[in-house]
C-alpha cells in the first residue's frame, strides 16, 4: 500500500548518502510521495534525488539557519509544485564538547541548524499548510534531549534537541485547529555518517550494553517512523515524542 501516493514532502538535511534524511526520502518516495531534499550543497542534494524511485523530485540548496533562504526556498517549491503536504525538519549537527568548552559560537552554530532550523522551515510552510486546512511536520530530535547528552552531542546538542520537543508540542497544540499536526522523533544511537568513525571498539561495546535490542538502529528504522508520523495512519496523533532506540530509556 502507497500511504503517500499524491502527497509532497520537504526533507531538510537529506543529502547525506547514509543519513535519516535520506532514508526518509526514499522511504517517502516508495510510498509515492514527490521529494524536496534541501541541504547545503546544491549538486549533492540533486544528486540524492536523481536516485529516488518515481519522478518529480527536486534537489535544492539551503541553510536552514537563514530565515529568508527559507522563505524563498519553500515560495519557489509552492510555486514549482503547487503543494506541499509534509515537512521533515532533519537538518542537524553535533560537536562532541564538555559543558566548559562550549563557546558561545559553538553553542549559537548547533542551535541555529537544529532549533532555529526547525522553526525557519516550520514558518516558511505553515501558511500554505494553513490555507490547505492540512499537514504534517516531523521534528528530528534526539535521546540526548531524554538523558541529557550521548556519545557525540555536548550539552548543547541535548539543549537544542529538547528545545524541539517544546517546539514540536507547542506548534502541535497552536496549529491542531488549523489541521496540522507536528510530532517529534527522538532516535537512539543510529549507524550514520553523523556517528560513523567517531568510535572505539570500546566505546561500541558500551553503548550496546545500554541497548536492548542489542543492536544500533538503521537508518530505515527512523524512517519507517517518519513515514507513519507522516502519513494518515497517524491522522489523530500530534505533539507526541517518539523514541526509536532499541529500549534504550526502558
Ligand atoms: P548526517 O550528518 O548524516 O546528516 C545531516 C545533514 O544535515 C547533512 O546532509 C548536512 O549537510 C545537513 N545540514 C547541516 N547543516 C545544515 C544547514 N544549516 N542547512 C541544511 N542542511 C544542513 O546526520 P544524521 O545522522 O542523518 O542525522 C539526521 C538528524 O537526526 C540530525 O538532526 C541528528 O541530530 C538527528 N539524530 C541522529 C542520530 C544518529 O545516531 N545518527 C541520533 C539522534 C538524532
């Protein structure tokens, strides 16, 4: 069954090869949907939608941290593709630092992609998501923002993670009236380029001993949450935090 035959989606942060963004595109793009990757690198985000299954997806340039790219990226796309039915705001960085070693350009760059990232492209669309009485938004958390940091993220990585979860239950509960819903996903340790390399055989072995299932996630698994969150299946869910780690907050 196609859950998202006829619907557009904007992914930001979907042009690294491994990554959730992508995952969630071509998760998307299996299930019909028309794709917008959005990342910083115009040739890159080209490149992963030529290889989306099905046609009409759009690979585009933009940094989420500047408002008025944003804005004009989404009016392009409205005018472009008429419609967009769904926003993944996945952009995200991390910097492996200790709370005293957070300057504060550390902590304005890993807040403006992932929180204020978030909120640029929420605004961009919301209007067009309003006038069409629908939409679904799907905010990329963290389980740092749950347990208060992990292996790669620094404190301010947990604060802009948990910042999203305020975000996302505050514009679920503004925009629920307007017929859109936002809910937020919190992944565990997922096997990407964000984590790829970054490990010792020890310090592996450790996060899977905090992990029941034994295993780190794929990046397919957050999407197949994405996809439901995204979808009607999820017609009356909104403002929840989804976790997809293994049991690791059991
Ligand atoms: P990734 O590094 O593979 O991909 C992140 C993408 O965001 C990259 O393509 C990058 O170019 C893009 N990006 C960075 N700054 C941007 C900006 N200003 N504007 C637009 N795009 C920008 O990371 P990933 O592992 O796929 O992570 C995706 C999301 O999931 C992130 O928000 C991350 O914090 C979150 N997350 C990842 C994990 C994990 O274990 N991988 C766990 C929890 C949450």
């Amino acid at each position: 069954m196609a859950l998202l035959e006829g619907k557009t989606a904007i992914i930001t942060g979907a042009a690294s090869p491994r990554g959730l963004g992508k995952a969630c595109a071509m998760l998307f793009a299996e299930h019909g949907a028309r794709i917008c990757i959005l990342d910083l690198d115009q040739a890159a985000a080209q490149s992963e939608a030529d290889t989306l299954p099905g046609s009409g997806h759009r690979g585009i340039a933009c940094d989420v941290t500047s408002k008025s790219q944003c804005d004009t990226v989404v009016r392009n796309i409205l005018e472009d593709m008429q419609t967009v039915d769904i926003l993944v705001n996945n952009a995200g960085i991390t910097q492996p630092l200790k709370i005293m070693q957070i300057e504060p350009e550390n902590y304005d760059a890993v807040l403006d992609v992932n929180l204020r990232g978030t909120l640029n492209m929420s605004q961009a669309l919301i209007p067009h998501m309003r006038e069409r009485g629908s939409g679904s938004i799907v905010n990329m958390s963290s389980v740092s923002a749950q347990r208060g940091g992990g292996i790669f993220g620094g404190p301010h990585y947990s604060a802009a993670k948990a910042g999203i979860l305020g975000l996302t239950k505050a514009m679920a509960r503004e925009l629920a009236p307007d017929g859109i819903r936002a809910n937020a996903i919190c992944p565990g340790f997922i096997a990407t380029d964000i984590t790829a390399g970054k490990l010792t055989p020890e310090m592996k072995a450790q996060i899977l001993e905090g992990i029941p299932m034994g295993r780190a996630g794929k990046a397919s698994d957050v999407a197949g949450c994405a996809l439901f969150l995204a979808s009607d299946l999820a017609a009356y869910v909104t403002g929840s935090e989804v976790d997809v780690n293994g049991g690791s907050l059991i």
